[in-house]
C-alpha cells in the first residue's frame, strides 16, 4: 500500500472495523480500508514527525505522537482531534493503553516516562531511571499475587518494570548488548519477549516478578557463521568489516 512519502515507524491494526493505521515522518496519520487499499489522513499535522500509535481497546480511539511532544487522543469514526496530554519536554518516541483502556503511558527523549489517566487527562505518575532513549512500552495486567506492571526498554541496554500504583522500579533486567528497540508480553505463556540490536530475542520467566530471569536467547547463525577465515591479507578495513557482518571471521584479520 502506497501514500506515505517519507519514513513510515508504526503501524496498528484496528480489528473491529479492518482498519490499519500508519504513522510517518510525511507528518501523516493515515487510515487505510485493507479491501480497498485506500487511504484517508487523521487530521492537520503538518509541522510533527509522527512515531507512535496506539489504539485503545475499548473505544475507536487512537493516542498518537511525534515530535511535538504532545499526546493526541482521537476519534477515529469522526475524524477529530478529541484532546492533547502534554507534559514531555522533548519527542515521544512510545506510547501504549493498558487492557482496560483506563490508562496510557507515554515515553519521551527526555529520558521520561509518564502515565496518563484517559478519563480524566491527568498523568498520574513520572518514571525516570533510563539513561538511555525509551523506544518501547508494554503493560503486564495484575494477578492475585502481583500489581500493574508497565515494562520499558532503552538504549541504555535495560528493561525496567514499574509497579505503576507506586511508581517504583522493582526489577532492571540486563543482558542486551546493544540498544533494547522492542518488548512484548504473552499473558498465555506468561513471558516476556525483549529484542535488541545486539541481534538477539530475549525470552524472560516472570511467573516471579521479584525473580525474573532470561531462560532463553535467540540468534539466527549469520550467513557465513564459523567458517573463520584466516591467514588473508592486503584486505581493506570495510572488506574486513563485511566479513565480521557475514561471521566467516571474528577479531582482526
């Protein structure tokens, strides 16, 4: 499907009437008929790079958000604008609703993460402790034995959890060597997937929120992995950086 003309970073998907919807740096919303392949644009954003959708469960609400450090909350039948929650000091690169649509949390390059009562527009907690751009949220719902967690991922190569009724962090968890770009949450399995530029998909047991521990790490082998090369010269510096990319050789040749 075409009509963006220029970087497209979040897409979502609205079930209950086959509506998908796309956010990109055109400063466009776009709603598209997937039967049709037609588009239509959200409203007038003509000076906001748009990074982040999402939509709320309950309601043909979307929350969206860019570079103009406002959260606009709109209504998809009408085609309005229904409010902006503002509070960030620099780009909101997240956003996501709980379950229950009762609350939206918001993360910003000013190293922030807010959360948002829908109803009433108030945010009702700050976060901060990522040393690191936010590009990532996700909620866990409570249970009998454990609170509303909300889970962020940074560039600082930590995932945090967020009791978000007290606003503490109560587990940092560390492994990712690179920037963290995505977390999700399976309440069926009742674990945690994390990805991160260091190429790896992280799988985390939170049955034990206190006690979170990764149980497994994957990695797709690269094209050319363990063939170690040896023993080459006269090879250039990117030649021998494509070849570390490839995996036929690892240090330096």
């Amino acid at each position: 499907m075409r009509g963006h003309t220029d970087w497209v970073w979040s897409v979502i998907f609205i079930q209950n009437n086959h509506t998908l919807i796309s956010a990109s740096d055109d400063h466009t919303i776009r709603l598209w008929d997937i039967n049709t392949e037609r588009s239509q644009i959200l409203g007038n954003l003509e000076t906001e790079w748009m990074w982040a959708i999402a939509s709320h469960p309950q309601a043909n609400i979307i929350a969206t958000a860019g570079t103009n450090q406002a959260i606009n909350l709109w209504d998809i039948d009408k085609g309005v604008c229904l409010t902006s929650l503002k509070g960030h000091n620099h780009r909101i690169r997240a956003i996501t609703f709980n379950s229950s649509g009762k609350f939206l949390a918001s993360s910003s390059d000013d190293f922030q993460i807010k959360l948002w009562e829908v109803e009433t527009q108030k945010c009702l907690q700050n976060f901060s402790g990522h040393q690191g751009e936010i590009r990532t949220l996700t909620f866990i719902p409570p249970s009998s034995t454990q609170p509303e967690i909300l889970v962020s991922a940074s560039d600082d190569r930590t995932i945090r959890l967020w009791d978000i009724q007290i606003g503490n962090c109560i587990q940092i968890l560390t492994g990712h060597q690179h920037r963290v770009w995505s977390v999700c949450y399976s309440p069926q399995l009742n674990i945690l997937f994390s990805c991160s530029e260091d190429q790896t998909i992280k799988i985390w047991n939170i049955n034990h929120i206190n006690t979170i521990k990764c149980i497994k790490t994957l990695k797709i082998p690269k094209p050319y992995q363990k063939m170690n090369i040896q023993g080459a010269n006269g090879l250039t510096t990117a030649t021998q950086q494509t070849l570390r990319v490839l995996g036929a050789v690892s240090g330096t040749t």
